[in-house]
C-alpha cells in the first residue's frame, strides 16, 4: 500500500467506489450480506465527503464499522475481482485517511 494523502485516495479511488459497490452489492448481497453494510457506509463516506467541501470530513466511524464489518477488509473465497477490489480501495482510503 502506498503512503497516500486522503485527497490523493479520494481522486483514485472514489469514482470506481461509486461504480463498483453497488454493483457488488446487487451481485454478492445475497451469499454477503455485509455487502449491504459496505455499500449504505460507502454512501456514508461519500456524502461526508462531498459535504466537507475542501475540508477533511469526519469519518472514524464510518471506518472503523467498515474494518469490523469487513473483518479488516478480508475478502471471502468465493467472490469476484470486482468484490476484491471495493475492499481493497475502500482499505486504501480508509489508510490515507489516518495517516
């Protein structure tokens, strides 16, 4: 993982966030209910986010429910690579953010 400010991991990130998770979640909600969870913080994080305007938003809630629900972003088995990547660039905000 790289050593990214929140901003940095904002403009990387968030526009395939906002493709990806409910595609996922329509996907793999069924088997992966957490899925749901991921998804409803994700748009959480993203509607704080853009409220914050240039400021940093407050988010250690948010993250701190994804690590629990995600089990620290541990992707299950039996997923696609699209399910792999939310947790993993959902992971890299979520570093960028506490640094």
């Amino acid at each position: 993982m790289t050593n990214l400010t929140f901003n940095e991991a904002k403009e990387k990130n968030f526009e395939r966030l906002d493709q990806f998770t409910p595609i996922v979640d329509r996907v793999h909600g069924k088997n992966h209910p957490e899925m749901h969870k991921v998804k409803t913080l994700w748009e959480q994080i993203q509607g704080k986010t853009n409220a914050a305007g240039s400021d940093q938003p407050e988010l250690d809630k948010e993250f701190t429910q994804l690590r629990e629900i995600t089990n620290n972003y541990t992707v299950p088995d039996d997923v696609c690579e699209s399910y792999e990547a939310v947790y993993t660039m959902l992971e890299e905000v979520d570093t960028a953010y506490h640094a």
